[in-house]
C-alpha cells in the first residue's frame, strides 16, 4: 500500500483539527476535504505531483461549494446578533419622550433611550415595535396588535 495515503489521511485530519480552533473561515476545512479526496486518489495514481494537483483542486472545489452551500443554508433572518436583533421586537414605555429629551421604553428585561419615529407623544404603558436602532437609542412606534398595559 502506498504511504502517501497516510500521509494525505493524517494531513486531513490535522487541517481539520485547525478548523476546530478557528471555525467559520472554511479554509481549513477545504483543505481538509482536498486532503481526503487526494488519500482517496492516491490509491490510484502513484505520482505525487499529481496528488498535489488533484489536492489543490479539490480543496478549491471544496471551498466554493462550501461557501454557497452556507451561502444557502444561511438566512440574515436568523443572524441579526446585538443590537440589530432588537428590530422588530416589542416594548413597553417607561417615561414618554419629549423633541428635545429621550424617553425610555423597557425591552426584553432592559431599558433603553428610544425616539418616536414620527416624534409622536406615546403615553407611559403603552406596547411599542422596535423599528431601528441608532447608536445608543431606539426608534420606536406604537404597536399595532396589543393594547396598553
């Protein structure tokens, strides 16, 4: 048996292992998966030079279709992280905001600097939909489907 197939099966599992310790960049990943086709490939082909080929192109192959395939699996529905996953979420009004002062609104189990977006008065109590985020402080409009509280 030929000992470039270990050397190519230890070389997958080692970039592999890198990809645990920075995850999310697929490169070592791709080059995991070039090493593996190549393990497979040299059974069949004895030079090294083209095993160095076939693992280049499979782990140019092997990025590209693991970048799309994340590409399509991913949604930027469910990313939004921080402060961009406060749109779109509920409220109630703690103080009410004035033009010239921020009013608070209570979100989620914290307090937050919020603006009206068309600087309508919103009365303390009332149900808000977080529309934008702006630096330290909400926009905010009146919820539509729940009453006052």
């Amino acid at each position: 048996m030929n000992n470039y197939i270990f050397f190519w099966l230890i070389t997958a599992l080692g970039f592999l292992l890198f990809e645990l310790g920075s995850p999310g960049l697929f490169y070592f990943l791709s080059f995991s998966c070039g090493a593996l086709i190549t393990s497979l490939a040299g059974a069949m082909c004895a030079s090294v030079f083209d095993q160095a080929i076939i693992f280049i192109v499979a782990s140019v192959v092997a990025f590209f279709a693991l970048t799309k395939w994340v590409k399509k699996t991913s949604s930027s529905k469910y990313n939004h992280t921080n402060v961009h996953a406060l749109q779109g979420k509920k409220g109630v009004i703690v103080t009410p905001a004035t033009l010239d002062q921020f009013g608070y609104v209570h979100i989620g189990g914290q307090v937050w600097a919020y603006k009206a977006l068309n600087d309508e008065d919103i009365p303390v109590g009332s149900s808000v939909e977080i529309v934008d985020v702006r630096g330290a402080h909400v926009v905010v409009r009146p919820s539509i489907h729940s009453p006052k509280q």
